[in-house]
C-alpha cells in the first residue's frame, strides 16, 4: 500500500475514534442535561434537565409546554445535605414552564425533581433526582486553548498508538506532540481551568479524587515512560500503544467524576434554600 495512502487511513481511523471517544465522555457525563420525553393527557412532552451552570446566578430549570393547561411545580433541595425538600410551583412565559434553582457557591450541588399536572393528572419527569453543580465561569481565552490542546492531545495520542501497530517511522514524533500537548492542555491549561471553575488548581491525587485532573495525570505519566523507552530505542513501539490505549479508556471517563463539590452534610440542615 502507497505510504501515503496508508497514512491518510490511520488519520481518518484516528480522528473517528478520538471524537467517538469524545462524544461518548460527553454524553455519559455528569454534567450532561438529564433528557427525556413523558405524555400528559394526549400531549407529548421532550424534557432536558441542565446539571451544570455557573454561580451568581438561579439556574432556571426550563419545560417547553405549549398547552397553557399544563402546569409544573419543583421540589429541591442540597445535594449531601439533611434540608428538607422544597416545593414551588414553576411559571409561564409564553409556552415555557420555568422555575429558577437556588443559586449556591462554586461546587455546590442542588437535586431537584419536576412534575407537570394537567387537569387532575400529574406526571413526573425525573424519578431519579437530577443533580446540578455550580461552577465558576471559565474565560474564553483559557477555556478554548484548553479544549483545543486536550483534543489534539487525544488525537495525536491515538495517531500514535496506531502508528506503532502499524510499525510506522514516525510513532517518536507523534509521542512527542502526545507529551507536548497533554502537558500544556492537561497539567498547564487544566488548572487553571479548575482554579477558575472550583477555586482550586488541583484536586486530583493526592490531594483528591477528582477523575478529570487523575485521568490527565495517568495518561501524561505513561506517554512519558513511552517517551524515555522511545528515546533510547526506537523500535520500543509496544510502549506507545499501551499508553495510548490507557489515554483512551482514561479520557473515556466522564468528565467531572468525583469532582468537587461542597459536602452540606457538616452544616445545620437549612428549611429555606437560599435565593
């Protein structure tokens, strides 16, 4: 097979599985809006539940029901905590039902449940409570350049791994961008990514168990291994591919697990939920 050829098809099989991994972090994560559809009466109701928003404001929790009969109350209260449930009902604006959540600090969580009612017949959407955690607003110029490294990192991760199964020339060279790029998207940019978000710059091990900052350490630790194995023989290629098949099942992991969050269980439990 023309090398050229070769290597267009390993790119194309690289980029697939770096944004199937993608799409699947995304989709199984704990961020990821709780979505659904229930019917009342004769009308079908698609729900999206948000389980992420940034602090200083009232997430607003928002049902699209045309029907003006519908309506909609919310019961909430603090994630890991002793509060009772609080119930309000939610208001219209135009064919949207909306209730705002209490706004909490970076890492506070807040479990809420909807139900919509239409003459005498009550419908719940979420039986398991969804759980939403406030975060701080990230900056554009940290947040873009941070995605864009962790990405290219997968990529070239990936491109690597496929590179050395292939016993391709070029599996050094792509080892190196792996290393370069996860350091900078993973152990510079993320950080500062987390300090803005949660106030903290590391809350992985060993001070924590937070899987994304974990997850970027592990995967940096064995392209690094591959790396020196690499430097001192280049037909050291078994490593490459181990490390980044520990890259693909790591970044798999959904993103925010075991994440920060504010435990409630060690203050006096509140029967008002803050505004």
């Amino acid at each position: 097979m023309n090398s050229n050829v070769k290597s267009a098809i390993l790119w194309i099989i690289a980029v697939a599985m770096t944004l199937g991994a993608v799409v699947y972090q995304k989709r199984t994560g704990p961020t990821y809006p709780v979505r659904g559809e229930k019917t009342i009466g004769d009308q079908k109701i698609p729900y999206q539940l948000i389980r992420s928003y940034n602090t200083g404001f009232r997430a607003p929790v928002k049902i699209v029901a045309p029907d003006t009969a519908i309506t909609g109350e919310i019961k909430f209260r603090r994630f890991k905590s002793f509060d009772k449930w609080t119930v309000e009902p939610m208001f219209r604006s135009g064919d949207t039902l909306i209730a705002l959540l209490p706004g909490l600090p970076a890492a506070g969580k807040v479990m809420y449940q909807v139900t919509l009612a239409k003459g005498g017949t009550s419908v719940l959407l979420n039986s398991d409570p969804a759980v939403l955690r406030y975060k701080g607003a990230v900056p554009g110029f940290i947040l873009i350049p941070h995605i864009f490294f962790i990405f290219f990192a997968m990529l070239f991760s990936t491109r690597a791994g496929l590179e050395a199964l292939a016993r391709g020339r070029l599996t050094y060279v792509y080892t190196w961008l792996t290393v370069i790029f996860l350091a900078i998207g993973g152990l510079v940019l993320g950080p500062i990514v987390q300090k803005y978000a949660f106030d903290a710059y590391w809350t992985g091990w060993p001070f924590g168990h937070d899987l994304t900052d974990n997850k970027s350490l592990v995967a940096f630790i064995f392209w690094i291994v591959a790396l020196i194995f690499l430097f001192r023989n280049r037909e050291k290629r078994s490593w490459a591919v181990v490390a980044a098949i520990v890259t693909l099942v790591v970044f798999m992991i959904p993103h925010s697990m075991l994440g920060s969050e504010i435990d409630y269980t060690k203050e006096a439990p509140k029967t008002e939920m803050p505004d």
